[in-house]
C-alpha cells in the first residue's frame, strides 16, 4: 500500500490506497474526463468517515455498476 499526497479543496491531505485502487481510481477519473484530484474531492464531499475507505468503496460501486 502506498500513501499519496492529494489536494482538497485546496488543502493537502494523504490517502493510503493499494495500487489496483489507484489505478482503478485513475481510470474512473479519465472516464468521466477529470482529474483524479477533482474525483476525490466529489468523493470527499459525500463520505462518511476515512477518505481512503471512503475511495474504495467508491471505486468498488463503479466497478459493480453502482456508482
């Protein structure tokens, strides 16, 4: 697992994600023509709890066809 540096609304901030979620991150983000910074703010503004639990759980909906 790997930490990264993202920015939030401006803010810096670390998520911790396996490189099979950032990537799967990376291409949800291309898909939908933003940035993965952009991506994890949209997530970031309807989470309850961590933001890395939070991207998973994301990044698992879409590949199921729930998000």
């Amino acid at each position: 697992m790997k930490k990264r540096s993202v920015l939030i609304a401006g803010h810096p901030t670390s998520v911790s994600l396996e490189e099979e979620f950032w990537e799967a991150l990376k291409g949800l983000a291309q898909a939908r023509g933003m940035s993965v910074n952009a991506l994890i703010e949209e997530i970031d503004s309807t989470r309850s709890g961590n933001l890395s639990s939070a991207i998973r759980v994301h990044v698992l909906n879409a590949v199921q066809g729930r998000g």
